[in-house]
C-alpha cells in the first residue's frame, strides 16, 4: 500500500492493530506518524523506539524457523551463548537442540526464578541437579548462574562473567517463552550501564525482526533472541489469567499434608498425585499461593475431577482445550521432588509409589529432593 510507513529502526511496516506484532505502534502515534511521513522525519516502531531511549526490550515474536535459522549460525560465530531458563520448567525449558548448533563456542546456563525458592535453598545443590540433567542430555556448560531478573539476585556475578567473556566475542541471550530471558536482559542492561558504563546509549544501530542488538562499549554485542514455543512447556498451552495463577510471584512457602496411601492430592485442575503404596507420609507442596489444592480419597477422585474440573479445580478454565491428564509412576528410594513443570513441585520420603499426572504428562519428572 501506498501509505505503508517503515520503521527505520526494524524494517517493519508500522501498523497499530497488534501489540505482539513487528512494527506495533499505538494508533494515535501512527496516525502522527503517517501526517508527518512526507517531511522526512524518522519514525520507530515502540519497541525500537524503548530500545533506543530506554535501553528497554520488549520481546521479539518470531516462529521457530526463524529461530532455529539463527542458532544454526551460531556455530559460525565467535559467541558465548546464554541459556536462561525457568528453574521451575528447568527439563522442559533447556535447549537440548544447543549441542547441534553451538560448534566450538562456549555455553552457560542461568536458571531464573532463584528469589522463589525458600530460604534454606542450597545453591550448590540445585547447581549440580541442572548439571546433572544438562549432562544426562549430552550438554556440558562451561559455567552455571543462579539469578532473579525480578529482584536482580545473584546479578553482579553473572555481569561480572559476561564483561570477562564479551571483550572478543558477541554475548547471544537464547531461551523458551515465558522463562524471563528479556526481562533478564534488561536487568542486566540495567545494571552494567549504571555500575560499568558498558551499554552505548547515543546510537543503537538497526535491530532486525528475529533479533535485537544491544552495542557494548568494547565493540561486541549483547544479542536478544526469539522466544522459541515448545509444546512441552505448560505454559504455552495456558492464557495470561490462568498463567498469573499457577506461576509462582513470591517466595514459596511449603504446604505439608499428611497422607495415607489411597489419598490424591490435586493442584488445582493441572496435577495429580495419587498416593498408591507405603507409609503415612508427609507430602509438602511448593506452588504459587493461589494455587488451589485439594485432597480426597482415590476412589472418588475421577469422579471429584470430571465434577468440577473448570470450576473449583481452576486452571484450566472450562473452555480451556487441554489434553487430558496422563499418570506416570514413581517408586522413590530417597527424599525426592515430584517435578510439575512450570506449576511447581512437591517433596515426599523414601519408600513411597506414586502416580502423578498432568495434562498429557506435560513437565511430569523426579529428582532428589533439593530442599
């Protein structure tokens, strides 16, 4: 079309109907915008124009072509690559494709989310657990970071690391959607322009639509990749409000039942965990405070779910399509952690046969209890 404003910062066509989209800008600025198009001004589309004048990314929406495209140049590059994940989605947010495309370049792994954990958290303990499940996949990181882009926990060391290891290589941000890599990013940005003066604020050059470039004062690039979507993450089959409401905000605090085995617990309408052989135990559940949890007898639990799956057992809501819950079993011969993938996890004693279930056994796993 004729009237088709560019964003001179992306390339991308303005346009105001799709915030998520490239070249979004709100419809009172671009209708400024398409007035003042034939004085020659320069115009950038909101996300550039937060770039530029905030040090602000918004995230890049971009399918998984795209993405793997770019990883596949990776290994031409001279790069250090960033894995952030969610450290309660770890398996399922952890870029197993990584070993393909990185070819002589070094990778660390930063698990967000670490201000959630409880207080009496080891770090080293939950370092050698995501080691131990990197490895178990062929991945081997060179170094492992345990942050919060929230609160900005544990960041002077992770920016310490990236100022040591960007002077003669470009720093590339990779990760699933919904584990904070951008906002991440822009905590870091924050602070190494505030504490080391490293961002070059007086001129971003043009960002492009699978990327976005953020120039450091010695020549090299911190580098904001796609968001990939896998099915394997709760979180993309979920929408915003049921997503604020299994996603933990604060310190999780243990919720301890005690059950014999023919007990179930269910988080909400999202997991469950039938109680099928051992002793009367203690089962305690780290989850978002809102999240609802509700036990019953196993003999009645089918029929307590299908009653008032939508309603009381919310997420998912009823017009949610989500694949029904699939069990696994699970004998354990230690403390161990039942893993719900991006809902949370629940710890339990040794000598206890479970099942556990969640829609298609999304995020379902067990590891050695790290609390």
């Amino acid at each position: 079309m004729d009237d088709q404003i560019i964003c001179i910062g992306c390339g991308a066509v303005l346009q105001a109907d799709n915030a998520e989209e490239a070249g979004y800008l709100p419809a009172s600025r671009l209708k400024q915008a398409q007035e003042s198009a034939d004085e020659g001004n320069d115009i950038y589309c909101q996300r550039c124009f937060r770039l530029r004048h905030y040090n602000e990314i918004m995230p890049v929406k971009a399918d998984n072509d795209d993405f793997l495209k770019l990883l596949n140049s990776l290994s031409e590059k001279k790069a250090l690559i960033v894995n952030v994940v969610d450290l309660f989605d770890f398996t399922n947010s952890l870029l197993s494709a990584i070993k393909r495309f990185i070819g002589k370049n070094d990778f660390i792994l930063v698990g967000n989310k670490f201000d959630l954990f409880p207080q009496n958290s080891r770090q080293s303990k939950i370092k050698d657990w995501m080691r131990q499940e990197a490895n178990r996949i062929g991945l081997h990181p060179k170094k492992i970071f345990l942050v919060s882009a929230k609160s900005k926990t544990n960041l002077p060391e992770l920016i310490a690391y990236l100022d040591q290891n960007s002077h003669d290589q470009d720093v590339y941000f990779v990760g699933t959607t919904n584990v904070g890599k951008s906002t991440l990013l822009n905590a870091v940005i924050d602070q190494m322009g505030e504490i080391q003066n490293l961002i070059t604020t007086s001129r971003f050059p043009g960002t492009t639509l699978d990327k976005i470039e953020i120039p450091l004062a010695n020549g090299h690039f911190l580098v904001d990749t796609p968001g990939i979507i896998t099915k394997n993450q709760l979180a993309t089959r979920l929408n915003a409000q049921e997503l604020s409401l299994i996603s933990p905000q604060k310190q999780l605090k243990p919720v301890t039942f005690q059950l014999n085995p023919g007990n179930t617990l269910f988080l909400a309408g999202l997991g469950r965990v039938d109680y099928l052989k051992g002793e009367k135990a203690s089962f305690t559940v780290y989850a978002a405070r809102g999240l609802y949890i509700h036990r019953t007898k196993r003999e009645n639990a089918d029929s307590f779910y299908a009653k008032h799956l939508g309603e009381l057992l919310n997420p998912p809501e009823q017009s949610a399509e989500l694949p029904p819950l699939k069990g696994k079993e699970y004998h354990t011969k230690e403390k161990s952690d039942l893993l719900f993938g991006g809902i949370g996890f629940i710890t339990i004693p040794a000598n206890c046969l479970v099942r556990i279930y969640t829609p298609d056994q999304i995020g379902l796993g067990i590891r050695r209890a790290l609390i």
